[in-house]
C-alpha cells in the first residue's frame, strides 16, 4: 500500500477545520493571543509549543468555549463558534489534571458525556464498551479514579473525551504527570489512537519532544504569536527565527556580519541527493546507493506501465515518492545543493582551504560556492555558510547550528569549517556524548557525537585540544533580531 | 518483620514498667500525703520500676525510644477518652440501674471501700432494670423523644438548606475574601451561647425588636406571638448551629477541583446539571458530617427550649433537666441519658458501616 505524505495544508482545494481569524485575548491590560490567523485541517496532530505564558492554554481554553475571543473569530467547519456554549460545541478536551469525577467508576466518567447527550441506554453501553477497549481499560471498568495508577487515568481521561466522537480533541499537556518511560509509550498510544479514530487533535505542551513525537505540524508561540508552523523537521533543521532554533533542541548561535562569497552557484541539479556531513554518513549514504543500485528498478516503459495501465485498476504498488519525510530545503532564497556540484572547487576564500595543515596531502573538501561567510570573531576565521541567503548579505546575522552536526576530532580535519577548542565538559547520554568545547576567544560550543564506540574506545576526553568541524551547508543563517 | 515484634516486646515492657513507677509511687505520694510512712513495698515496687524502666531505656535503641514516645503520644487521646468519656458514661450507667434514695447522692446503692470485694459484689447484686422499665410506663417519656427527634429533623434540614447556599458562596468567592468570610462564620462562637440565646430573645419578644421594626414598617398592626413557640426554637437552633453545618461543606467544596466543573460542561452539562451531578456528590461528605453536627446535639438540646420554647416545647433535654434538677430522679434521669444516648449512637454506627462496606465494595 502506497503512503502519502499527509500535507493537507499544502492543498489549496482542502478546507480548513478551524480557522483564527485575527483573533485577539485579552485578560485587562495583558494580551494573551495577539491578532492571531492561523488554520487548521482535519485529522491533523497540531501541538502548538511555547514557553508557560506565550497563549498557548488560553489559544485552547478559546476553543473548548471556557474563554472568549476579545476580538476576531474563530471559526469550526465555517461556524462561528462564539455563539456556541461550551457544553454544545463538537469539541471535547483531555485536561492537564484529568479532572476525572472522583466520585464515578471508570465506566461512569467515560459515559458521562454520552448520558448527557441522552443517548439510548444500549448505545452508550456499546460506546463505552469500545472505548475501553481502545484504551485497554477493561479490567478497572467497576474501579474509581483513586483506585488506578496515573497512566491508567490518563487513558481514562483520553477516553472520556473521546466517547462522544468530536470533531476536535484538545490535550492540555496530557502526559505531563507520567514519568518518562510511560510518557513516550503513550505518546505513541496517542498517535495511534488518533490514527484510528480519525479526531483532529490539538496538543498542548512545553515538552519539544513530545510535540515533535506526536504532531504532525507544530506551532511555536511566543507573546500570544505563533512564530513558525512546520512540520517537525522543518521547524527543527529549517527554523524561521532565531528564537525558533533557540527554543527548539540544543542550538550553537554565532553572531556575526554576513559577507557575499564572491562565486554563484551553478543551477541546481535535477536530483538532489541528502547531504553527506560526516564520513560515517558518507559511507552509509554510499551503502544506500550502492544497494539501491542492486535492486531491480522499472525501466521507463515499465513505470509507464505501471502509471497508465495498472495503476488505476489496481491501485499503485511502486512509490515514487520517498516514504521518510522530506529533507528541508537548504535555504528558500537561493535554493543550493551542494551533491549537485561538479568536481572539487577550490575557494581561495575558504580559509581552511588554504592553510596549510599536517594532512596537506589529503584532498580538499568540495565547499559549494555561492551563500554567504559569516564574520563572527576577529581572532577566528569567517564561518561559510553556501546556503545563506544572499539578500542577508551586509546585515547582522546569527548561524544557527545543531550540535549534532559538527564533528570533533583530535586531529585537523578537512571540512568546510573548522574551529580549534579545548574539550571542558562531557555530558554522557549514553546513545551519545555532548561535548562542550571552548574556542580561543572563550566561545563554548557544544557538539555532539553518536557513541557507536565501547567507552574504552573513544579518544577524546577533559581538556584534550580537539577540532570542530561542519560543513558549509550545516548550519543555517538567520537574521539577528535580538 | 522480627525487629516489629521485638519492639513490641520492648515497648509492653517500657511501658509496664513505667505503669509500675506510676501506680506504686501514686502509693508512696497518698501514704506520704496522710503523714504515714509508707509501706516498704510500695517504695520497693516504684524503685524497681524506675530502675527496670532505665534499664530498658538505656539499653533500647533510638528507633525503639522512638516508637515508644510515638505509642506514647498516640495513647495520649486513649487516655483522654477513657477519663472523660468513659468513666462519667459508665457511673451515668451505674446510677441508672440504681434506686431512688432520700441521701446524699440521692440514690442507693452505694460503693463501700472498707468491704473491698465483698462491696462490688453486693453493689452490682443490687442494681436492676427498675428505671428503664419506668420509662416505658409514662408516655411523656417516649413523647419527648419523638418530639425532640422531629424538632431535631426540621432544624437540621432547615440549617443545611440556609448553610449550603453559604458555603457554596464561600468557596466560590474570590481566595482573598475567604479568610474574612470564615471568619464571619467562626465570629459569633466568640460570644457566649447563653448570651447569643438571651439576645434572641430580645428580639423575638413580644415588645422585640422583630416585632417593633415589622409594626413600624406596618407590615402587622399587632405583635406576632414568635417567642414561646416552636418556630422560635427553630430559628434559635438554626442561628446558634449554622456554623456547624457551613464548616464542614465548606471544607468539602472547597478543596474540590474547579476543572471537574469545566470537564462536565465540556461533556455536555449545564451549569445546573454540573452541580447535581458533580458538585452536589462531591460535597456529600460534608453534607454528612454537618447534619451530624447538628443533629446530634439539638436532640438533646436543653437551653433554647427553655429559654425559647416555652411551655409548649417538649423536648427531651428539658424533661432529664426537671428529672434531676426538680425531681431529684438522679437514677430517672441518668436511665432518660443512657437511652438517649444508645438513640443516638446506634444509628450513626450502622451508618458508619455501610459507608464503610460501600467503600469496600468499591474496591
């Protein structure tokens, strides 16, 4: 069966399920929500994702009915749902306390909101019946909330706002209560409950892993505004702000003046291929192809075949579209991968390039032209950065960069861009180790490294002089609004 | 599992012989305090004590002194009941089973210390059921029951629908008024209840101010006869016993989580419906406990009757009054006690159980 990407926002014919509509909250003279527009489509996993205080509950709270727009609309299914009282509305919420009736069995809170929809009796028995099941609650049926754990109160409380099919759930930080381990197990209970049950659902959360776990596109907010709606990926390796890149995951920020590399990008290739970043990715990327190429592929007359004839009888069995999710773009103005560039270009500009270092011998690193370097520290050589949008040329900038894309090394690598430190704490995570390594200027950057090695095997350790390096395309540049 | 019942052990012994140092220097203090010597026995008996006890002490560890002093402590309240519940419960019982006597107390028989064992026997060969059997004979008695239980009935629903309203307020009202509102609750107890009663009756009086503000209102052209009936008893037990019923339903609703109530909305309640099925249920416990607040002590209310009820009043508080007050019917009067008080306490034990088993069984 043939998997495509779930993008309904991508689709101008979809219809929104919830719009905002400038909608503004106000609580005297704070403003929690401040002229938000946003849509949202049916079946999405939605988590909108913000420090406590950004508008996030409020955003929530408008929609379940307990509070009112100050200004603007809300607008579910194309109705107006200021006109609609909480307990008529097709909403239902999972609230962060559970607020499970301690007074009613498990069965008597999951039916509650059927009793009150004056259902017949068999029919809410069928529904409960179901809805235990779904949750894996038969057994505490006859059981009061103070009776069960924590995780199971959590299923009942997913229950109950399920019972009564809404078109829309709302969770208020729902896994907030269980410990780690739980939480991601019923992360994943979520997500496949949201699957069957076709809900739409809105999250509610601080937890960015937890938003990126379930949620098929995720809002960050700040000050009652959301700031960047993307999938996680892209909200994580194409981040639109630098608070966006702050607030989600581990960040390096440097800030500096963005200066035009002096040679342009060749046009892109047709095919653009993931890039390779460190050489382990190098070889698996290399495995990859190497294996594809083994595998048998449909010449052209067979996918044709395949598209005219068979597909529309049979349905398609040969994805063409890549099942993992879509690798961000590098950079939306000048759009530059750097797979796609020819032989080794030599950069007299790059700085490491033309250093001289122990491993001369060694081939230089393809450093894609085009983008911009970043000037960042008098004493350290300008940061490259091909992916940079020209139009940032000249401004202050901050390169954003991932831990987790850049190497270290005890001996001078040959990367685009190449840093020397001073190793002063290692975090061990046990999957991996975050490093954090001090510049000659007194920067701390922090980098990360898979730990594939046995612990006697890893070379690197407290106040080693180690190397830091990324390629041109690693990072992302981002103007500096601070 | 071991180290428990050793320190059981440890504890029984730190406690005997503590036990041992109270009674037999209780002996040596009273022997001292006529100016006799006192006998070497009981000076023997406490020092053995003391030093078994220091023995014990010294050589226990700190977890086992601990719980000691924690046993200590938790008998405190024991102690407490048994002098001033059960001791006075058990003479009242002694009394009731005794016969009528021109003497000083006023009853027969009585506990002889000179006879020792021999006087026990013949003090319990004596008394007899006489006294309850009188109860039955006299239909004011079983009358002044029913009355003091229906009076009891309508004064406690009178004062849950009157407090309910209040505490719901309360809890609702913004956090910082709390404090004041509870305090506007608890301020009346500051006041003697004799005088709170006093001041009731100037205002239900005849020439009160209740009835002088509705005539000058001209609302009556004459006095409405309030003071000396039935409806100013209820209004004198509802005023003086609010505060028992607010507390208690207060401390239930407030503690309640305010999200049950939007969870309930959002299921589909209106707000009516939210607090019948939500709040109502979930403040029964103090519901309970303040009905029984109220109650049990009105039932054997004594002072607003007579003071407020006139003659017309029957209540069974009044009638044990004149029994041994007017009457001198010490044993009468303690068999109308022992009778009230099985009344009262029997059905809140069955009641008490069944909450119990309906705890178990949701389990």
């Amino acid at each position: 069966m043939a998997q495509t990407v779930f993008a309904p926002w991508n689709d101008p014919e979809e219809k929104p399920l919830i719009q905002f509509r400038n909608v503004t909250k106000r609580f005297g003279d704070f403003t929690a929500i401040d002229r938000l527009t946003q849509d949202i489509y049916a079946r999405e996993f939605f988590a909108l994702l913000g420090p406590s205080g950004c508008g996030k509950t409020t955003l929530m709270r408008m929609l379940a009915g307990f509070e009112r727009p100050t200004e603007g609309q809300i607008l579910l299914g194309g109705q107006d749902l200021s006109q609609i009282p909480a307990n008529q509305r097709s909403v239902n919420m999972m609230f962060q306390s559970y607020a499970l009736f301690p007074h009613l069995t498990v069965w008597d809170n999951i039916a509650f909101g059927l009793k009150r929809a004056k259902k017949p009796k068999a029919e809410i028995e069928a529904r409960v019946k179901e809805m235990l099941r779904l949750t894996r609650l038969e057994q505490f049926a006859s059981r009061k909330p103070h009776q069960i754990s924590g995780g199971q109160r959590q299923r009942v409380a997913l229950a109950r706002s399920l019972a009564r099919a809404p078109k829309l759930l709302l969770l208020d930080e729902p896994l907030g209560a269980l410990d780690k381990k739980l939480r991601e197990e019923t992360q994943f209970e979520l997500m496949d409950i949201q699957e069957k049950t076709g809900t739409t659902f809105i999250i509610v959360t601080h937890d960015q892993e937890e938003a990126m776990t379930v949620a098929s596109r995720v809002a960050v907010m700040d000050h009652g505004r959301i700031v960047q709606v993307d999938t996680p990926d892209r909200i994580y390796e194409a981040p639109n702000s630098v608070y966006v890149a702050d607030f989600i995951g581990d960040v390096n920020l440097f800030h500096g003046v963005a200066k035009s590399r002096a040679e342009r990008a060749p046009a892109p290739a047709a095919r653009p291929l993931p890039e390779p970043e460190t050489p382990e990715a190098e070889d698996a990327l290399r495995e990859m192809q190497e294996e594809a190429a083994r595998k048998p592929q449909p010449t052209a007359l067979g996918m044709a075949l395949h598209d005219k004839v068979l597909a529309p009888i049979v349905g398609k069995w040969l994805d063409q579209q890549p099942k993992a999710l879509p690798m961000p773009d590098p950079a939306p103005a000048t759009g530059v991968t750097e797979a796609a560039a020819p032989a080794p270009v030599r950069t007299p500009d790059a700085p490491q390039a033309s250093a001289s270092t122990p491993t001369a011998a060694t081939q230089p690193p393809a450093i894609p032209p085009g983008g911009l370097e970043i000037h960042w520290h008098a004493g350290q050589p300008p940061l490259v950065a091909s992916n940079g949008p020209e139009a940032l040329a000249g401004r202050n900038v901050v390169l954003s960069l991932r831990p987790e894309k850049i190497s270290i090394s005890k001996e001078r690598p040959t990367a685009a861009n190449v840093l020397q430190g001073k190793v002063i704490d290692i975090a061990y995570l046990g999957n991996i180790s975050t490093y954090y390594v001090k510049l000659a200027d007194g920067t701390m950057v922090k980098a990360q490294a898979a730990n594939t090695r046995r612990i006697s095997r890893r070379g690197i350790t407290w106040e080693d002089t180690v190397w830091l390096s990324f390629t041109a395309t690693a990072g992302v540049v981002l103007e500096d609004d601070t | 599992m071991s180290t428990g019942i050793v320190s059981r052990g440890q504890n029984t012994a730190l406690g005997a012989a503590l036990i041992a140092v109270a009674v037999f220097g209780a002996l040596v203090a009273a022997a001292l305090w006529r100016g006799a010597a006192p006998g070497a026995w009981a000076v023997t008996g406490s020092l053995a004590g003391l030093a078994g006890f220091l023995a014990l002490w010294t050589r226990a560890g700190s977890d086992q002194r601990t719980s000691f002093l924690g046993a200590t402590v938790i008998g405190l309240p024991y102690a407490w009941l048994l002098a001033l519940f059960l001791v006075p419960f058990a003479i009242v019982l002694k009394i009731s089973l005794s016969d009528v006597a021109l003497a000083r107390p006023p009853y027969m028989p009585q506990y002889d210390p000179a006879q020792g064992w021999a006087g026990v026997v013949d003090l319990v060969r004596e008394l007899d059921f006489e006294n309850f059997v009188f109860l039955t004979t006299d239909d004011l008695y079983w009358k002044a029951y029913l009355s003091s239980f229906r009076i009891a009935a309508i004064a406690t629903a009178c004062t849950l629908l009157i407090g309910y309203p209040i505490a719901y307020g309360m809890a609702r009202a913004p956090k910082e008024w709390q404090a004041t509102l509870l305090m506007l609750v608890i301020l009346p107890f500051w006041t003697s209840f004799l005088i709170r009663v006093y001041s009731l009756m100037g205002i239900l009086g005849n020439e009160g101010v209740l009835n002088g503000a509705l005539i000058r209102a001209g609302l009556v052209s004459e006095p409405i006869q309030i003071l000396n009936t039935q409806m100013a008893v209820y209004i004198g037990i509802v005023y003086t016993y609010l505060p028992f019923m607010i507390l208690p339903i207060y401390a239930a609703l407030e503690k309640m989580d305010e999200s049950l109530l939007e969870a309930a909305e959002d299921l589909g309640c209106s707000r009516l419906q939210a607090f019948w099925l939500v709040t109502f249920p979930l403040s029964r416990g103090g519901i309970i406990a303040g009905c029984f607040l109220v109650f049990i002590p009105t039932m054997g209310e004594f002072v607003i009757p007579s003071l407020l009820g006139g003659a017309g009043t029957l209540m069974i508080g009044k009638v044990l009054w004149e029994e041994f007050f007017n009457n001198l019917a010490w044993p009468q009067a303690s068999a109308v006690a022992v009778v009230l008080l099985l009344i009262l306490i029997i059905p809140i034990v069955l009641f008490q159980r069944s909450e119990e088993k309906a705890r178990e069984a949701g389990k």
